[in-house]
C-alpha cells in the first residue's frame, strides 16, 4: 500500500518552479503556465538529471476552478517563447525560437489541452516568436528567419506566416505526428502550413511577448488570493534537515534558511544577507544539540569569490557571523558536529594554476581544530556522508608510474609540443579517486589524512550523497556514485571497501538516509527507494508525483526521526513521505 505524500508548502502551482508565459482560455476554464526550474548544478552540490543539469521550459495546465494540475504539454526543445489559447476551442497553440540568425529552428505546436492530443510542424529555417489567433479559423505566427546570405549579419529578420484551418476542419490534423526533436537534418523539406512566407508587418516589435517574470509571479498570486489561497515563487531547495521536535529546516537559493512546523506551517525564514553573491541555501549543518544551524553564504567576485558561515539560532531564526573563509567551501561534518569546509576553488575564469587552500577543520561550537590539506576538487569529488562518527572525503591519488616515466616527463616537458600532451594526458589517466577518512590532529597541529581504498579512475568515478551504516554486518558507508555514467548505490565495508553490494539505477541519486534499518533513496527521475541496507534488496520504488501526476524532481532527502522522509525538489517544495503525511 502506498504512504501518502504531502507537499509542503500547501499551495497552488507547486510544479512551476518560475513562470515565464501564461494564458488563459477563453472559457476561462484552464491556465497554462510556462515554468522553468533552474539548474541542478552548483560546484559544492549537482544533481546529473536525465536530460543535462538545466531542464527544459514545461507547459503546465492547470483547471482555473480549483487551480489544480491537468498535465504538462510535451514541448521539444529547450525553450518555449510564446503561447496562445484558441478563441473558442480549448486548443493551445506554443511556440518555441532557438538557435541564432545564421542556424535558427523551431516549433509551432498545437495541442488539445483536454484530451492531450498534439500535432507539430518543425521549422528547419526558423523560430517561432509570436503567435496571435486573428480569428477561429487563422493562426498568425511570427517567425524569426536564418540569415543565409549574411545580408543583416548581427540582426534578426522577421517574416509572418497566416496558417489557416486544415481543410478537415481539426486543427491537429495540420501536420503529421512529428518526432520528439525540433533539430531536423537541413535538407528537411518545409512544412507546408508555414512555406508561404512575408516580410513582417510594422508592429512586430509590439507582438513579441514580453518576458516578464515578477508580472506572471503576481498573477498566480492574485489567482491563488482569489481562491483563498496563498501562493510565492520558490527556488531549488538543495538541503533539508529534520530537528527531534518534529520542524524541518530547508535552504533553497533563494532563502539562506526556512523553519517549518510539523504541520507544515512556515515559523521563519532568514533572507540571503546584501553582500551574497550568485549561490545561497545550498549547505545546511545542524549542531548535536539542535541549538544552531549552519548555512554558508558565497560573497566576492566570480574570480574572487569566499565563503561566509553563519550561524542560525533555531529558537527565533536571528543570524551571526560565526567565520570569513578565504575561498568557496563545501561543508562536512560527522555526528558530533566537528565540521571541515573544503576549498572547492569556484572560480571564473579558473586561475593558470591552483593550489587548493588547506581544509579547516572545527569544532562544533566553531573553535578552529587546525586545517588539513585534501588537494584537488571538482564536482566528481563531492561527497556529503550523514551519520557518520568521522569525517570522510574523496581525494585524488595517482596510481604508481610505468618504469621510465620519469625520464619521459622530463624529456615531455623539454620538447614540448603534441608528445608534452600526451605525457600529460597519460599522468592524469593515471589518477584514482579514493574514499579517506580525516583525523584531527594534536592541538595547534594539523589534521591527517587517511585514504582507505580506491572507488576507480577519476575519470570515471563521480562521488555523490552519502549515509554511514553500523549493523550486523559491520561498519560501511552505503556510496551513491557514478561509475562510467552508471548511477548505483554501494555499500561499502569500513575501513577497507569491499563491496557488500551493489545496486544500478536508472538515474542519478539524489539523497540517500537511513533510518529503523531501511535505507531510503531518491532519484533525480522522481522516484523514492526503499531497500535493505544490509543486503541492497529493493523493496519498493514509489513515484514522487503531485495529485494531478506530475514527477517532481528530487535534490535531497532526509529521514525524520519518526520514520518520515523529507525531500527537497528542484521545484522549491518540501516532500514529506511516511506516517505523518
């Protein structure tokens, strides 16, 4: 039997993410809404999302009476420009521009919102700009032309096009079923309903929708407020924390931090402070005794950027600064709450050479402990481990060289050229990622570090979230990676790393927690594991969807200590699974 799910906050539109476009129908009786939801990648967390780490614009529709979802209006493509309901029909008419004046393609999409059904004509030359309905039986569509002859090199050219109703008198009989791409192969004949063809009228300029996003925000609120509802735009929530009293803390990009009651009511949020640059909300440490909270604040400049943790009190949500770090840190603690923040050198552009700051280790009242130094790190060496009674991270280690290696780098580096290339290329293929557990050192002494076993070659290990396990069948970290593009789940025993098992996924994990000997797991296609942490056997795989069935899109999880699970999604919602939902 299926646990229920709650969304939290309980509010209207919680798949849009933010709106760019919006229409109604006539009839007033569906909204749809152009949502896009933002990257999943940031250099301390990613998320690999099955089509790439910034998803595609959706078009969502939603029934105007009750504000509820109805479905999503598959869109090829990754963006969609303008949108226009039909003056009597529930037909909703979307187009999408991409490329730029010298490769420009399109779509021009009809589709019943009612029914789901859809018809497509791609434009080979073109993007669709502007639509306008002149009336029920004439769709007048905007179209911005390549520029083959380069006679307006730098500026677009615009043509219009008037598609009449098709002769059977069903718009969706228009063109053919279309495949699922927008990039046909430049020979592709023209589509016959946009071939014919005219310079664009004076008021183009007029017809082009406006990307207005706190306009679009404001009318889903007034929508929301008229069916007594509330409703905010939300952003990526990358970090969850559930406290022994039941409330959850989340940060999301755009809020340092939120406290949520058990009943899913908003206590108090802290707003990201002036100074904070680009990326906010997406660490959060809580201390042992659920007193303070840590969130890190990136500030600086793209080449220069640092880190600032503060320090949250979680009676009332007041701020301190607790620490100025010199570079971008990625936060990792252990279950007694001494932490580390790692240089993650978030750059741009990324200096000629680098020489990672030493990690600094601290208590879990913010006393320095001392630094140690863990070397390189990218994305591929990211690792959060809840649970765990020591501090773990992923390092770089090269593999021992070939007899003669020496002399071959030498006689690389005084030649130069194409064999100083492959030299290097031939040391970095020589790279392992390695699982290594950080000691604190003496005190004023610096801390060690101990690597435990190799995970494979940089190359082809990504490390990811993380959960320590100590049961019958011993110590072990249960190690969401990717190895050569294959997701999977893998306990590993401490401190040598023989794998106890090993379980593939069909995409990326996004958070994994243990709690009562049940190891939960979230997918970044939407899907809730449950499996045995001892032995890697599945036992239930259940959807993340909203009532309507739209997959919401996982970033982070946590098990309560009631036994719910809490989600953070790329939509900016709470996901709470279990008793209590």
């Amino acid at each position: 039997m299926s646990q229920p799910l709650r969304i939290v906050p309980d509010e209207p539109f919680p798949e849009v993410g933010t709106a760019f476009h919006t229409a109604l129908s006539a009839d007033g009786r569906w909204l749809a809404v152009v949502g896009y939801l933002g990257g999943a990648f940031s250099r301390s967390r990613t998320v690999d999302l099955p089509h790439g780490s910034r998803p595609a614009p959706r078009v969502l529709v939603y029934r105007r009476a009750d504000l509820s979802y109805h479905r999503t209006v598959a869109v090829p493509g990754e963006s969609v420009d303008t949108l226009a309901f039909h003056p009597t029909l529930p037909l909703l008419a979307v187009g999408t521009d991409e490329g730029d004046e010298y490769a420009r393609h399109g779509t021009l999409l009809l589709a019943d919102v009612v029914t789901g059904r859809q018809t497509r004509v791609v434009c080979a030359d073109a993007g669709v700009a502007a639509l306008r309905w002149r009336d029920a039986d004439t769709l007048d569509v905007l179209l911005t032309e390549t520029d083959h002859d380069l006679a307006s090199e730098g500026l677009i050219r615009y043509a219009e096009s008037a598609v009449p109703r098709p002769p059977s008198g069903d718009w969706l009989t228009l063109a053919p079923e279309a495949e699922e791409t927008s990039e046909p192969p430049p020979d592709a004949p023209e589509p016959a309903p946009l071939a014919v063809r005219q310079p664009a009228a004076s008021d183009w300029a007029a017809r082009l929708p406006k990307v207005d996003v706190p306009a679009r925000h404001a009318e889903l609120r007034e929508l929301a407020t008229a069916g007594g509802r509330d409703w905010r735009a939300r952003r990526a929530v990358w970090a969850v924390a559930a406290l022994r009293d039941g409330r959850v803390l989340a940060a999301r990009e755009d809020n340092l931090l939120e406290c949520w009651s058990p009943q899913g009511r908003r206590m108090w949020t802290v707003p990201p402070p002036a100074e904070s640059f680009q990326y906010v909300g997406l660490q959060l440490q809580v201390t042992p005794d659920e007193r303070t909270a840590r969130v890190t604040v990136a500030t600086g400049t793209s080449d220069n950027r640092r880190s600032t943790v503060l320090a949250v009190s979680l009676a009332d949500g007041s701020v301190r600064t607790e620490h100025h770090l010199r570079y971008p840190a990625l936060l990792a603690s252990r279950a007694d709450g001494v932490w580390a923040a790692r240089d993650t050198c978030e750059l741009f552009p990324a200096p000629p050479s680098w020489s990672p700051s030493a990690t600094l280790l601290f208590a879990p009242d913010g006393t320095p402990l001392g630094a140690v130094p863990l070397g390189h790190y990218d994305v591929r060496t990211e690792l959060t481990v809840r649970r765990a009674p020591d501090l773990y991270a992923l390092v770089i280690r090269d593999r021992p060289a070939p007899p003669g290696t020496e002399t071959d780098a030498a006689r690389a580096d005084a030649a130069g050229g194409s064999y100083a290339y492959a030299a290097e290329q031939a040391r970095l293929a020589r790279h392992e990622t390695w699982l290594a557990r950080v000691s604190l050192g003496e005190r004023n002494a610096p801390g060690a570090v101990e690597p435990l076993f190799p995970l494979g070659p940089r190359t082809a290990v990504r490390g990811g979230p993380a959960v320590y396990v100590n049961d019958a069948a011993g110590p072990a970290l249960i190690l969401a990676t990717a190895d050569s593009g294959t997701p999977r789940l893998t306990r590993r025993s401490l401190p040598h790393g023989d794998p106890t098992w090993s379980l593939p996924t069909d995409s990326a994990i996004a958070g994994v927690d243990l709690h009562a000997n049940t190891l939960y797991a979230a997918t970044a296609t939407g899907d809730l594991l449950t499996l045995s942490p001892t032995t890697g056997t599945l036992h239930t795989r259940h959807p993340l969807t909203s009532p309507g069935g739209h997959p919401f899109t996982p970033l982070t999880l946590t098990a309560t200590p009631t036994g719910d699970v809490v989600i953070g999604t790329l939509e900016g919602r709470l996901l709470v699974w279990g008793v209590s939902a």
